[in-house]
C-alpha cells in the first residue's frame, strides 16, 4: 500500500523531482538512522547518477563560508546515533562507491549495545510512565532515574561496536560527530549536564578512533534551545545540525544546519523524502482531517 501511494505521488510530483535533482543553489542535506543494504545502494546510485558530490563536513564547513564553489550539486551525508545497519549495511556501500558520510555517535549505546528508548519501548506498560513520550520531555537527570530501573534483556545488539569505529575511521569514508553520550535531550539538560555528556562522548570517541569529536554535533531529536546552542559554541564545535527539514543554502546558520530525513523505504519514497515532499504532502492531509502530529 506504501509502495503504491510513493508511486502516485512520485508521478504527481514528477517534475518538482526532476528540477529539485538540476539545483545547485543549496546543498541537499540528508540523514538516516537505520537502513536495509538494498534500500542504502540504491538511493546512493541514484544519487551518484545524477552526478551529485558527496561531501565531508570539513567540506561543508568550506561551503558555509563561502570557500566551495556554489555551483555544483553537492549531497552532505550523515546518520545518527549509531545503530549496527551503519557498519553491515551502510559502510559496504560508502567502500563500493567511495562516498563519504558523516556518523553522530551516542557512545553509551556503543557500550551497551542498545539505547534507553529501547528499554523504554520494551518496558512500554511500565508503572513509571503512561507514555514513552513523557521520557523524551522530562528533566534528564528525572529520565536516567526511571530508566536505571527498567530491567532489559538484550536479545540482539543494536548498535556497533568500538572495532568497527576504528575499521570505519581507518578507510577515511567514514568523519565521526558528537551525539551526546546518553543520547539526551539537549534541551533537559542543564547546561553542566550538556557539557559533561558531549565531554564523555568526545573522550570514548576519541579512545576507540584516535579522532577528535569536537568538529560537530547532532541536536539528539533535534531537540534545541538557545541554551543548549550556547552551550555547543562554548565547548569549541564548528557546527551543529537539527531535523528540520530543509536544504542547506549559503547562509543558513552553522549552528542550525537542517537535513532531510531517509528512511528504510523503497527509492521511490525515499526520493519524495530527500526533496521535501512526502513529509509535508502528509502534514497536510492530517491537518485537513484534524489528525495532530505526535511531536
Ligand atoms: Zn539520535
């Protein structure tokens, strides 16, 4: 049924596709979390087609200030918080085509080998909370209370390994970015607890990879305030990036960069969500029937 209604929508919205894929006036800004091999390789040779450049974030740093010249059709790259498909599925296919990504670890996940929403969503029913929504807004230090005393079992591991951040670092493809250690909402956080997560993770990065990761960060949930972009400026990061939905233009803010989310979905969806389509051709549709966003 998905399948179907991206196919519609892609033959609706054919020729915004095809003068959104000829722009050279902004950088298409994209990212993922999780995502099959298949689904990865065929959006990046689709990509690749269409003669786009991948580019690091040292590159997009040089764009931001004007030093990369604003006529070809860049792609910047990146994933966040780490899952396992980064390293099975994804970086085969950064080695295949020789396109760089850039990765924003949560290095507690790392050592734990999952993430605390996913002992939140296994202990779903629990007494502490009536909706996991709730963990996601709370004060942080009030969230690592109820969530140290979720029991979980691993069954699968989640995330990868340290090994595989060094494999990943040694091939050059792959630039690491800071995801906070915890994955918190930088907006929970005082400003001491911010900084302490973003120094635990810069410190175990750099431990597994031999590489700084205090170039740039990732808002976790695109969570953001003025308080917690103070922050980000004060410990020394270049940039920082958010989930809004856009392209990045020559003067979008360094420390708001958005992207344009994909998902593990067929190409035709995920070229209907790297062009800003699917996404608010639904928030549409659920305003005419009244349907509320779940933040
Ligand atoms: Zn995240």
């Amino acid at each position: 049924m998905r399948e179907i209604l991206a196919k519609i929508l892609y033959l609706f919205y054919y020729f915004k596709v095809h003068q959104e894929s000829k722009r050279t006036d902004s950088v298409l800004s994209i990212y993922g979390h999780d995502i099959s091999r298949k689904n990865f390789e065929e959006l990046v040779k689709w990509l690749l087609k269409r003669n786009y450049k991948f580019i690091t974030p040292y590159e997009l740093e040089d764009y931001l200030c004007g030093k990369l010249p604003c006529n070809k059709k860049y792609v910047w790259m990146s994933f966040d918080d780490g899952w396992r498909s980064n390293y099975e599925n994804v970086f085969p296919v950064l080695k295949k085509y020789a396109v760089p990504a850039t990765i924003f670890v949560a290095t507690k996940g790392i050592e734990d080998g999952y993430f605390w929403f996913d002992k939140a969503f296994e202990n779903r029913d629990s007494q502490y909370y009536d909706e996991i929504q709730e963990l996601w807004e709370m004060q942080n230090s009030k969230r690592v209370e109820i969530i140290s005393k979720l029991p979980y079992e691993m069954t699968v591991r989640k995330t990868m390994i340290p090994a595989e951040l060094k494999e990943m670092t040694e091939s050059g493809l792959v630039y690491w970015g800071n995801h906070t250690d915890d994955h918190v909402m930088s907006d929970n956080c005082t400003d001491e607890e911010l900084a302490t997560e973003i120094m635990i993770c810069q410190e175990k990065m750099k431990r597994w990879t031999g590489v700084d990761c205090n170039f740039i960060y990732s808002y976790p949930n695109g969570n953001i305030d003025d308080r917690s972009e103070k922050t980000i400026k004060n410990l020394g990061f270049k940039m920082a990036t958010t989930t809004e939905l856009n392209r990045i233009c020559p003067d979008t803010d360094i420390f708001r960069i958005p992207r344009m989310e994909f998902k593990d979905v067929s190409l035709t969806e995920n070229i209907l969500h790297i062009y800003g389509i699917w996404t608010p051709f639904f928030n549409r549709i659920k305003r005419m029937l009244g349907i509320k966003n779940k933040k």
